[in-house]
C-alpha cells in the first residue's frame, strides 16, 4: 500500500519544474513576451515576432541603389532642339552650278522673294509700278496685264525644251519663254543654271557653258545681271558673253 506522504513527495518537484519554465516564458513583470521563444546558450530570450523584423526590402545593411537619373512626369526626356536624329535620310545633294550662277531650282522660279511653282504651268507676272516692279505669281493661262512674263529661268523648267529670255534693249531684258530648242530665236538667249543645258557638255568648250554676266547700259544708267549660254563671238563677245556684257 503506497503511503499518501510519498505521492505528496513526488508531486512537489514536478510543481517545481512547471513554475521555473513559467518564469522563463514571462517578462519580468508577469507577461508574456511572445508566442514562441528559443533559449541562446547564454539562457536569453530571443523572440520571432513578426513586429520585430525589419520592413521587407529595408536592408539597413546596404548602401542606397542608385535608380537612375529622374524622370519627369511629361514622358521620356528629348533630345534638345537642334539635334540632328542620327537616322534622319540626307537631302538630295545639290546640283553644281558655275562658279558665281545662282541655284538650279527645276520647276521653280523667284517671284516676289519666294518661289513661283512653274511645273503647273504657273508664272510670273512682272509689271512696272512707280519705278519700280511688281511681281505676281499667276495660275497657267492667266494675261499678265502688259507685263513681262517669267515661265522659266533654265532648260529644267521646261520639260525637254530650252528657256528663252527676251532681250528689250541693252541690260533689259523682256519675257522668258519655254522652247523645243535646240537653240533660241534671234532677239533672244538661252538663259541658264548649269553647263549642262548649254551644249550637253561639262563646260569645257568655249560654247559648252553656262556664263554669268553683267551687263550695263550707259544712258540711261541700267545694270542687269544675267545668266546666259556661251554664244559665238560673231556680234559678240569672245568670250562667249552678250556684246554689251562681261563675264562675273
């Protein structure tokens, strides 16, 4: 028969055993520091509470990761004005010209300080006002009122044929008509841009060139420069320029 007094004794310890590991789950002042709880070597507490762990992705460990350079919030940055697009198509070159000529526009020509589209059949109308000039651009087949018309100023402008420049009197010149060619009518000359229209060649025949020239009258007092194919030196110049004119 087991005596009480023994069962008694063999209760205390166990009492014991369960008080201590309660003080190791408590703080010191009685209450409970975390639902889980893990024993160093040095009998510390360490906890896993989620609310001690630093927020995710702040590492105080590691320097800040540098993003890049800030965005604006219109979009992606541009290119500043005036940079050319490295995939941008070159223009055409231009066309070479004599030495001192003005520029080959084919199916174009100056009037009133822009450009007149003649390849529409277009022209432009030059009238005399207040001793000066006026100069219209006009739709095709319209009269110009007694003033000089302007069709073309080289061979480019009219489709297979030659330009024309009417001569009025001595650095005076009068319409500019589109002709077949091969040459132009007395009392004219085949005004020009480049080598090639006068003769075909490059230039380096006397009469194979695109001359410009300046030509003065003496009284009255009249200078007018012109653009003109090399011409024989009968009448003329030899140097192929219009009697009364020098080349530039």
């Amino acid at each position: 028969m087991t005596r009480p007094w023994a069962w008694i004794a063999c209760l205390v310890p166990l009492m014991a055993v369960g008080s201590l590991a309660l003080v190791q789950c408590s703080g010191g002042d009685g209450t409970l520091v975390g639902s889980k709880t893990t024993k160093n070597a040095d009998a510390s507490i360490v906890t896993d509470d989620a609310s001690s762990a630093p927020p995710p992705g702040d590492d105080a460990g590691s320097p800040p990761q540098d993003s890049g350079p800030a965005q604006s919030s219109d979009g992606p940055r541009q290119p500043p004005p005036g940079d050319a697009s490295p995939d941008a198509a070159p223009g055409p070159p231009p066309i070479p010209v004599p030495e001192g000529g003005a520029p080959s526009d084919p199916g174009s020509v100056p009037c009133n300080g822009s450009a007149c589209d003649v390849s529409q059949g277009n022209s432009c109308c030059v009238q005399p006002v207040d001793g000066g000039s006026k100069e219209t651009c006009n739709p095709p087949n319209t009269p110009c009122g007694g003033g000089l018309k302007r069709e073309c100023n080289e061979a480019a402008d009219c489709n297979g044929g030659v330009c024309c420049q009417a001569i009025n009197g001595i650095a005076l010149v009068g319409s500019a008509t589109c002709m077949a060619g091969p040459s132009c009518p007395g009392n004219t000359f085949q005004t020009c841009r480049v080598n090639k229209e006068c003769g075909g060649g490059d230039g380096g025949a006397r009469l194979d060139r695109c001359i410009p020239q300046t030509c003065m009258n003496a009284t009255p007092p009249r200078t007018l420069k012109i653009e003109a194919c090399a011409v024989p030196s009968t009448g003329m110049n030899a140097s192929g320029t219009l009697g009364y004119c020098t080349a530039d």
